[in-house]
C-alpha cells in the first residue's frame, strides 16, 4: 500500500473536540440509550431508600421478575418488503390522540425521587402529546399539575378510602381542574409486603437518622434539592410521618366492595378506568357495570407476589371483552419493543411508571423527556422492523409468548 503525507485539511476536521460541559450529569442522560441506562444513573444519583421505594417489589420480586421475563422471552415475527419509511406511533386512547401507544402511571410521592416532582412528569407528557395519571399519593396538587401543563390529557388516580367523603372532594376537585378521566386502582386492600421499604425503614417524608445521614453524604445533591425547596408532603391528604405500609393501612378500605366502585361512578361523568384487575371474571364484570376500560395491572409487583403476569391475560381479556371496554396492560415495561408487543396481542395502550422514574431521578424533567425519546425511538424502530407503517396494523401474528 502507497503512504501519503496526512491530509491536513482532513485531520482538522477530524480533530475537533466537543466544548465541554458544565452538567455533567446531564451530559450523561443525554448519552442514555435505554431505560436500564437512565436506571443505572438513577441509582448513582438518588439514596438507596429512595431508588428502593421505586425499583422494587413485594416480597421476593417474583411477579416483577416474571413480567420483565415475559417481556424478554417472547418473540416477534416482523414481515418484510414493506414500505416503512415513515412510521405512525399514535393511536386512539379514550376517544382521544396519544402520540405515542404509551401513557404515565400514577405513582406516588413523585416529589420524593426528584424535588421538580410531578410537575416536570405533566410538562414533559404535556410536550410528548401523552396522557399522565396524578396519583392520589402525589406531592403537587390537583390544581397545580393543571396550572402547570394545562394542554395535558390529564388523569387522575384514586383509591378506596374509608373517608368515602374524602373521595368525593378529590372528584370535585378533578373535575374542576379538567381531568378528563378517573383511574380507580382496586388492587390495594392492603399494603404489599415491600420488604427493601421495611429494611430501609423508609417513612413518608424520608427522616434522617444515622443511617440516611451517611447516605445523604453520598447523594448531596438529592438532599441540598430536598432541604431547599417547599416541604415534601402529600398535596392532597394532611402529611403523615409514617412507613408507607401503615399509611396504606390505616387510609385504604379493605372491606370495599363492586358497590363503592358504582358509588363513585355515579360521582364522575367523565372516562372510568379500573387499575389492577387480574382475572377475566373481573374484566366480565366491569364491562357489566360499564366502565370505560381496565388496566391488565398487578401494582407492579408491589403488591401480591407471584401474581398474574398482565401479558398472559391480555389476549384472553381483549378476545372475551374487548369490545365492551378498552384494555390496558402495565407492568415491567423497560423497552419500546414491550410496548409494540403489549398493542399487538390487543392492548389498547400501555401504562409507563418506573421508566420515567429513572429519567426524572436522573436528570429531573429532561429525564423525563429522555425517557419518552428513548421509549418513542424504540417504538419507532421495532414498527418499522416489524413492518408495520401503524399501530393499527398490528395483531397476534406478529407476537408468540413462549
């Protein structure tokens, strides 16, 4: 091979450093290409007990590890010479557009993971043209998430309460905020055994003793954005000094029955979604009742280990009822390819919680925007390797479930 003297006109284009950045941690959100990558970072940059309350699950994280398996183990069958040059991710969620098949689930104290809280979680679904559920157990009120991201599709989360009044008054106040529908989650009795809460004594508001001392030493960011912003307390319930287990206790109605659920229904007039129903006669009965639609959902795996895996029941519930009522599935979501698989087998949109969690322990709202652009890509791409040009062309061919 013949040498040459270097290009000199070349090796200055090659040789052009990026500026350097300031944020180093953002830098780092930015370079993120999964969710198990905006989880590693989460992990970095939060308190153990923090990144436990979100990461974990009951028990002995079965279900958690069955569903994310599920995920992992089934195969897609894509077809091939089919015009995909431009792909179309949204569909009709509820009567209405989502530009994406996926939405954000309700999770609790959001405040906790990142102090911009629940507010960066609206504006970045706000932007993405996604619907956000506020939980109940939220750190921002009813009315400031509206204030904040007042183009949202916005959902809110409710629980059984033994305060049935209680109830009520959060419905009026969604109603008069605009949330367009209400999410009854029906899967908490009780609290689950979530045993990294229990040996990292966790309460709500995290308190520091000694050992969450050392650690705040670690995660000093976390606590400077901690002790310098408005307290972190519950926006929708007086504030409660205690582990999450006893506040699920001694707030939540374990003698609740199909009849509270018809109670509230009367209340609202808006969409009615059920949360965590896991057997086909439930999803009978709701239909029955005339809900809107249901989540295919076991809280997570925070609740009752080894229960069903949502994915198994999805093409049962959507053959059986899905004409009658809108099926939704959650759990172990952590790739856009889970959610192109979930609208396959029948699903009618998918609930997101611990992936924009990551993003917003990460890099706060930016990791939240990252996360939807991280999920958003990967949706993309797996249509577009399916062969797929829409959601809508999707069916259980593309999908086995081993």
């Amino acid at each position: 091979m013949k040498r040459q003297l270097p290009d000199i006109q070349g090796l200055r284009a090659l040789l052009q450093p990026r500026a350097p950045r300031l944020d180093v941690w953002q830098a780092r959100v930015e370079r993120a290409q999964t969710i198990p990558d905006l989880r590693t970072l989460a992990r970095l940059r939060t308190p153990r007990a923090v990144f436990d309350y979100t990461d974990g699950a009951a028990d002995d994280e079965i279900a958690l590890a069955r569903a994310r398996e599920l995920f992992t183990t089934l195969t897609l069958h894509p077809r091939i010479l089919q015009d995909v040059g431009e792909v179309d991710p949204s569909i009709v969620l509820l009567g209405k557009r989502s530009e994406f098949p996926f939405a954000f689930a309700p999770t609790g104290f959001t405040r906790m993971m990142r102090a911009e809280g629940e507010p960066a979680v609206a504006r970045a679904a706000e932007r993405a043209g996604i619907p956000y559920s506020l939980s109940t157990m939220g750190t921002t009120s009813i009315e400031e998430v509206a204030r904040v991201a007042p183009e949202l599709r916005r959902w809110f989360q409710l629980y059984l309460w033994r305060d049935r009044e209680a109830g009520l008054r959060f419905l009026e106040r969604a109603k008069a905020s605009g949330y367009e529908a209400l999410v009854l989650t029906v899967d908490v009795p009780v609290a689950g055994n979530r045993l990294r809460d229990v040996y990292n004594g966790l309460t709500i508001p995290p308190q520091i003793t000694a050992r969450t001392f050392v650690d705040g030493a670690l995660h000093p960011a976390w606590w400077f954005d901690l002790l310098t912003t408005p307290t972190l307390e519950f926006a929708s319930m007086h504030s409660y000094g205690g582990t999450v287990g006893s506040l699920i206790d001694s707030m939540f109605d374990p003698s609740a029955t199909i009849d509270d659920l018809l109670f509230l229904r009367e209340h609202w007039d808006g969409k009615f979604i059920v949360k965590g129903v896991q057997r086909l006669e439930d999803v009978a009965r709701l239909a029955d009742v005339g809900v809107d639609a249901v989540v295919l959902s076991n809280h997570g795996g925070r609740q009752l280990d080894r229960a069903t895996t949502p994915l198994r029941l999805l093409s049962a519930a959507v053959g059986a009822y899905g004409d009658r009522l809108e099926i939704l599935i959650d759990g172990g979501v952590t790739h856009g390819a889970d959610i192109v698989a979930a609208m396959a087998l029948g699903a009618k949109g998918v609930l997101v919680g611990r992936a924009y969690l990551y993003g917003l322990m990460a890099g706060g709202e930016r990791g939240v925007d990252r996360t939807i652009a991280i999920l958003g890509t990967q949706v993309r791409r797996t249509m577009q390797l399916l062969g797929v040009r829409s959601i809508a062309e999707l069916d259980s061919s593309f999908v086995t479930l081993p």
